[in-house]
C-alpha cells in the first residue's frame, strides 16, 4: 500500500483517543481526493476497499464516492473496464449519470478493440429503459457511435427514433452523431438534408460531413464545405490534406498544407504529427524533394516528436524521390525502429535497384529480434524482381512459409511471376500460376504479361492478354499492351488490328496519363490535357530529341510502340 493510502486508512479506520476522529465531511473530501490523484489500478483498489470498510459514510456519501470511482475505472487511460462492470453491477440503485458511464465506456473501447465489447453498450441502453430511466443528450451519441462502428443503419435509425422521442434529436450532438452514422453508412444525401436543417451548426457538424464526403471520394464536394468554414481546427485541416493525398491529388494537398501556413494569426492552427505524415505522403507521391526538404527542416524548427510513424515517412519520402542515402542517414537516426520502419528502409531499397542493401537490412532486422510482416516480403521479392536476383527470390519465397510460417498472398505470387518472367523463365512462372491456392489476379496475369512484353514471347503474350481482356473488355491498359507487344515484333497489322476492335468497343482511356515533376520548389504537373504552355513546349522539344537519338539508335519499332499508347490516350 502506497504511503499516501496508508495515511487514509490510518486516519480513517484507526484514529487515536488524542486525534478526534474524522466527521464525514472530512472522510468523504480525503477519499474523493485520493480518487481524483490515483494514478492506477492498484492505488483505485485500495481506495475502493476504504470506501466500502468505512463506518464515517452516509449512504448518498458512498454513492457519490463509488460512481467518481466508477467515472476513473471506466474512462481513465490507467482504469479497466471489466473492473468498472464488476463495480456497477454491485452499485443497488445506479442513475442516469452511471448508465451514461458505462454507455461510454463500452462504446469507446468497442471502437478500440474489434468486437470484444460490441453490443453490450445497447444492452445497458435497454437495461437502462427497463429500469424507468429517461436517457439525456449524452446518452445517444455513444449508442450512435456503436452504430456507425458496426456500419449498422437500421439499428442506428430506431437509436435515432428514441432521440425523437425522448425530445433530444435536435441537440447538435445528437446531430453530429446522426451525420457521421449516415455517412459512414453511405447515406450521404440523408447526411446532408440534416446538416443542411440544423440550426445549430459547430466545427464537429462540419468535419464530419468533409470527411464524410472525403470517404465517398467527392472531393470537390469537401473543399467546397471547407471553404466555407468559418472557424477550422486541427482535425479540419488534416482531414482535408490526408482525403486529398488518399484521392490522388497530392499537388493540392500540398497546395492546402501551404495554404495551412499562410493563414492570418486568428486563423493560424499548428500542424502536428498527422499534418506532417500526410504531408510527406504527398511529398513521396509526386516526386517532391525540395517540399519533403523543407517539411524536414520543418519538423526540427518546430520541435515537434520525429517518432516512429514521421522517421518511416520521412524514410518513405527520402526513397520514393530517388534519394536513398538520405532515406538510410533519417533510418539510422531513428532511436526505436518497429516492423514498418524496417519495411519501409528495405522497399526503399528494393524500389532504387540496391537488392543486396535490402537484404543486408532484412538480416539486420532479424538481428534486431524484429519480425517481418507480409509487407517486408513484398519489399525483398521486388528487389529480387528489380536487381535480377532470381535464387534470392525462390530462397525468400520458400522461407516466407517454413520459417515464419506465412502464407503467401496473391501479391506476393504477383512479386514471384514479376521475377521469374523478367529472367525469361516462363514455364516456371506458369506452372507457379497453376499451383497458386488462390484465383490469380490482374497483377499476376499482368506480371506475365509484362515478362512478355520486356522478351518479345508474343504468343504467350498475346494469350495472357486476350484473357486479360476478356476478364475486363473494358480496360484500355490490356489492349495498349497488346499493341505495344506487336510493334516491338514489328506485326503491324495486328497492331492496326487491335486499334479498329478497340474503336468498334469504344475503348478510350479515360483518364489521360499524368505526370509531375519539381523545378526551384515548384510542381509542375504536365498530360495530354491542361499542361502548362511554355512547361509542355520545352517538354515537346526534349521528347523530339530523344526520339531522333533513339531512331539513330535503332529503337524506332520501340518509339512507335510508345506512341501507339499516346495516340490511345
């Protein structure tokens, strides 16, 4: 027993003659402080012990006492739920107040922890109305949130009838709830007529719809709604950049993080961590390494924490712009490395063409005590794929089974095919699609097919891609790839072939291609459509260039290969 508590107890169950006792003010004003300064179970236990042994308490005193314990048990980072369920079970006339607690509870850790509490959270809520008690405005956004984390509409619905009925429906957390719960369910429109009818609107009502839209990939949608806050907060703005970087379009993203740092000292709200990972994503994305410079620089002026989860970005970053001494001196800096750190450095790696560092890495994880997952697999096939390192990749493949006992997924046979078809072993490559446990997907067949593509083996070729097509007619990439095989074999008429089946079909790739590069800090993105004048003229000039250099060459079967894609486009 800590000093502390044994002062308590002494005073409370064993003063002497000379002391007076204490009143039960005073016993019920030490115990109610010895709760507010517990700092974990132990010390709670010990106090709950005093509560029940004392003989200085009225019985409103011991509720009192016994429900702030409850508030600690169930809530606090240091308490425990099953603790805090034994304690309200034995609570002879629980309230509103209690049922709220552990409403609360059970609804937070639920969303923690998978399904371990799921559902007890409705239960209490029914137990509660059995009971004869009313519940309030705190009471439902708890049971919504079980609701939105179950994906559960139609239980959600009669949550929110209650709410109607109980005359709540209309408290603005009640609303938000409501507004998350149908977003999360796919019910944007519904979502939207509520957000549009409340009167009482706070930053909550706001970020849930952006992220609500975010998620169903309307972002135009979501910048619109963003725009038109009054008042952003630190969720606001790391919503909005990471739901541009997940949607593809980084350069915006970057753009919002710019826009972030600019704001009027009103408006001014500090990146943090999340600001930060999400902001190097982009970084990565296009190739940015004066931005993912400066948003490195960034992160030692502003004193935040370069934990594990900023080190591996960073890490991610370095590599993914081609500059992998800095990924490696960021890596080697990082005081505590886990499962993705080790990932990440090792796919850097994998991604430059460095497959024996990669490996040399993956021993140091092993070194380390550190196991891989399924991803740093996937990590040292491609760089067996990108460094040719053929025995290395049938050596990985096998230990990933009988030494970690991992079962390999379809992308991990994606990554085998990928490396025996760039060495031209194309019967093993098949007869590894025929012993696959799962149906082999597009990146399978495609890792085939791009063997095929890189050796000139045109009949298999053309095979894996009359399959391809047929498993998606619609996808202009199979047939783009058809075409190019043929050039490069020079069967031109089949390439014509392809090209009139593929106007009969109404083939057109739909997006056009899209590329992006860094001048002076600035990114400049160029495609078949909304390039830059000046940018695509230079571009145009370069391109003309390398074509006459590789037509000099003896690669004009290649170039018109290429051009067949930009005519597609």
């Amino acid at each position: 027993m800590s000093k502390k508590l044994q002062m308590v107890s002494y005073s409370l169950l064993n003063s002497p003659a000379k002391i007076s006792p204490p009143n039960k003010e005073s016993t019920k004003l030490i115990l109610r402080n010895a709760i507010d300064e517990c700092k974990n179970m132990r010390e709670l236990k010990e106090i709950h012990t005093q509560i029940i042994k004392s003989p200085h308490l009225q019985t409103n005193d011991h509720h009192s006492l016994i429900t702030r314990l409850l508030f600690f048990c169930a809530l606090s980072v240091s308490g425990s739920l099953s603790y805090a369920t034994n304690v309200f079970s034995h609570i002879k006339r629980s309230d509103l107040y209690t049922y709220n607690i552990m409403i609360r509870a059970n609804a937070c850790k639920s969303s923690e922890t998978n399904d371990t509490h799921s559902g007890k959270c409705l239960n209490l809520y029914k137990q509660m109305l059995c009971t004869g008690i009313s519940p309030d405005c705190l009471t439902f956004p708890f049971l919504l949130k079980e609701c939105t984390k179950r994906l559960d509409g139609l239980v959600g619905a009669s949550v929110y009838g209650q709410a109607v009925k109980f005359g709540v429906c209309d408290d603005v957390f009640v609303q938000n709830s409501v507004i998350s719960l149908l977003m999360a369910c796919g019910f944007v429109s519904s979502a939207r007529m509520l957000f549009d009818e409340m009167s009482n609107r706070d930053v909550v009502s706001w970020n849930a719809m952006i992220i609500g839209y975010l998620r169903s990939g309307d972002l135009d949608v979501a910048l619109d709604l963003f725009r038109r806050m009054k008042k952003r907060n630190i969720f606001s703005w790391n919503s909005i950049i990471t739901g541009f970087v997940q949607g593809g379009r980084a350069r915006e993203a970057l753009e919002l993080f710019q826009e972030m740092q600019s704001s009027s000292v009103e408006e001014m709200v500090k990146p943090d961590k999340i600001t930060i990972a999400s902001v190097l994503s982009a970084c990565a994305y296009l190739g940015a390494i004066d931005h993912g410079k400066w948003v490195h620089g960034y992160l030692r002026r502003s004193g935040l924490d370069c934990d594990v989860v900023i080190g591996t970005a960073l890490v991610d970053m370095y590599g993914k712009c081609g500059c992998v001494e800095r990924a490696y001196g960021v890596f080697k800096e990082m005081p505590k490395k886990d499962t993705l750190a080790w990932t990440a450095m090792i796919s850097v790696f994998a991604l430059n063409g460095y497959g024996k560092e990669a490996f040399d890495t993956f021993r140091e994880m092993e070194a380390e005590g550190v196991r891989p997952n399924h991803v740093t697999f996937v990590g040292l096939l491609s760089a067996c794929a990108h460094s040719g390192l053929v025995e290395k990749g049938r050596w990985c493949f096998v230990m990933m089974r009988h030494v970690y006992l991992m079962e390999p997924h379809v992308y991990h046979y994606a990554c085998m095919i990928d490396i025996l078809s760039r060495a031209g072993l194309f019967s093993e490559a098949e007869r590894l699609i025929r012993s696959m446990p799962m149906e082999p997907d597009v990146f399978v067949w495609g890792a085939l097919l791009g063997g095929c593509q890189m050796h000139g083996n045109v009949e298999l070729g053309k095979k894996v891609a009359q399959y391809l097509i047929d498993l998606d007619p619609l996808n202009h990439a199979f047939y783009v790839n058809l075409c190019d095989m043929y050039a490069k074999a020079g069967r031109f008429d089949d390439v014509k072939k392809t090209r009139n089946l593929m106007k009969e079909r109404g083939i057109r790739k739909e997006v056009p291609g899209c590329s992006s590069f860094e001048v002076d800090g600035v990114v400049h993105e160029f495609s078949m459509k909304g390039s830059p004048k000046v940018v695509k003229e230079e571009l145009v000039l370069i391109l003309n260039g390398l074509n006459k250099i590789m037509k000099n060459g003896g690669y004009g079967h290649y170039i018109r290969g290429l051009l067949m894609e930009a005519q597609v486009s």
